[in-house]
C-alpha cells in the first residue's frame, strides 16, 4: 500500500472516530427513544463480535479469497469504464448503484423466507442505537460487500475509493440507526435518517416491507415503500425488534437461522448452561470487579481527605497555643 493510500486510510479511520463520539453525543443529548442505556442489551456482542471480529475476518475472506482471485482469473481491462473518472465522480456512481441493489437486495429479504434468515439478525435489537447497523449475519455481510467492492476493483476505480466508500457505508450505517431525535425535513425525501429507518426496525406489520433504503431515501419514495406516520413506534419493548425470541449469543445467532430451537430448552445441558452463561458471569466479575476498584479508591480517597483534615486541625490547634503562650508572655 503506498503512502498516499496509508494516508487516506489514516483520514479516513479518524474521521470515522470523530463520527461515532459526535453520535454517541447527540444520543445522549436528543435521544429518540429516551431512557436507553449505553451499555444496552447486546451492546458487547455488536461491539465485540460483529465490528471487530466478524469484520476482521470476513474482510480478509472477501477481499483475499473471493474479490483478489476473481480479479487475477479474469483480463477485466475491457470493462474499465470509470479508469479515467475523477475520484469523486467515481465514489458517486459507486454510491448510487450499490445503494439501488441494496435498496432490491433488502427489499427481497424481507420478502423471501431464505433470505430472511440472513437478515433477521439484524433486527433483533429491541434497543435500536448506532450500533444495531453493524449486527448483520455473516453471510448478508459475504454478499453484500462482496458486490458491493468487487466491481470497485474489476472496473479499475482509483485505489481511493475503497477506502472513501467504506466510511460513508460506516458514517450512515451509525446515523441511520442512531437513537436520536433528528428531523430532516424536506431532505427526508433524499437522504436516508433515523427518523424513517428506526420505524423499519420497529414491531408492526405495516413496517415490515417499508423504509428499506439505506443511504438515499428516494428509493423508498419511488417505489411506493416509504413509510412515515408522523410518529413514533412507542418505547415498550414489544414495539421493537421481532415478534418471536431471538437468541442473545453470537453464534447461537447464526446457528438459529440454520435450524431453529429454543434457548430455554437448552439449558437442561449442563455444557450449554456453561456456555451460555459464561460471558454474563465474565461480564459479571469484571464488573464487580470495577466496582470494587472503584470502592477501594472511595475509601482511600476519604481516607486522605480525613488524615489531610485531621492534620489540618492540629496544625492550626498548635498554632493557636502558640499564639496563646505568646499572648500571655
């Protein structure tokens, strides 16, 4: 990778950050859904297990398994139309035609029961914030970024444009998911924003095939599935996410959209019950065990602050004998 590209990805990594803290800012001053917690149910397996490893690894199978092999098997010279485009027209085309299949692709799997084993996952969340986007099935994610970045490549785009595209996938995958209380307007009708996409995440039949667009709203409006009542879902539980139990963990997750059962059930296994409550009490002990840290340091704390105190008064008790000895000579 050469310098210019290392430097790109540098920009674009932080302006990344900057985008998550400034929206994790504005969830906690306007919040959509008020009450949310930070830490909410499932935040350490979004974070964990689908942003970093998930993304880690299916990264290097779709680019160094399935995108680089099919671009070395094939001359694709012949079909490098956007070779001598500006990189920002470039990034354009790619963003408007991905979105238009994604906008389809989406569309098909609420609408096939295959597929929809795919995407369910993602929709599970029944405490929708800006990181519910990256809680997405392994396979969903194999096809979609597969064609989402293999024409960027076989096309002959600027090495740029990776990089650029990648983070606006991630700069909307945050906003539109976001638990804020933002209203677009009139921009609505072309940019996606959590006001139409958190209905989509919402528990009602009239949402399930509505409001599938991703980044440009207008795909919504033009094919007849926008949909906006002018209020909210409501902030019970059964309001959002799916109407059926979903498994909690990360691979009983993927295993449940190969072959459906009930968690509950499970549990009679001992190895199960092991395993399944094993990152709760891991979770558990860390966390007494930072509040135990946090005690510690309370009670040392207090306890300077008395001896600080307590010095403090003896020194001005001897200070004030002193005087009175003086006086009196």
């Amino acid at each position: 990778m050469s310098s210019t590209n290392m430097n790109l990805l540098t920009i674009t990594t932080s302006i990344l950050f900057c985008w998550m803290f400034f929206i994790i800012l504005m969830e906690r001053l306007f919040p959509y859904r008020k009450g949310l917690k930070f830490f909410r149910e499932g935040f350490w397996v979004d974070l964990v297990w689908y942003t970093i490893i998930q993304s880690y690894f299916l990264k290097i199978l779709i680019f160094d398994y399935i995108i680089q092999p099919i671009n070395h098997s094939f001359d694709w010279s012949a079909y490098q139309f956007v070779k001598h485009w500006s990189v920002p027209v470039q990034v354009l085309f790619f963003l408007i035609t991905h979105d238009f299949y994604i906008y389809w692709f989406h569309r098909f799997q609420h609408a096939n029961k295959f597929l929809w084993r795919t995407h369910e996952a993602h929709h599970s969340g029944k405490e929708v914030d800006f990181l519910e986007g990256s809680r997405s099935h392994a396979v969903e994610i194999i096809i979609n970024q597969t064609i989402e970045f293999l024409p960027i490549i076989v096309l002959g785009a600027d090495p740029a444009v990776l990089p650029i595209k990648a983070l606006l996938d991630a700069v909307f995958g945050m906003f539109i998911h976001a638990n804020i209380d933002v209203k677009m307007g009139k921009w609505k009708y072309i940019f996606n924003s959590p006001e139409l996409h958190l209905w989509h995440h919402a528990n009602y039949q009239e949402v399930f095939h509505a409001n599938f667009s991703t980044k440009f709203a207008f795909w919504d409006y033009l094919f007849g599935t926008a949909y906006f009542p002018g209020h909210k879902p409501g902030n019970e539980r059964e309001n959002w996410g799916l109407y059926y139990d979903f498994p909690k963990d990360y691979f009983l997750q993927h295993a449940f959209s190969i072959k459906r059962f009930d968690e509950k059930k499970l549990l009679r296994y001992k190895w199960f019950a092991w395993y399944y409550n094993l990152r709760p009490n891991i979770l558990k002990k860390i966390t007494h065990w930072i509040e135990d840290l946090e005690h510690s340091f309370m009670v040392e704390n207090s306890s300077m602050t008395y001896r600080r105190t307590e010095q403090q008064e003896n020194k001005e008790k001897n200070e004030s004998y002193n005087h009175h000895s003086e006086h009196i000579k």
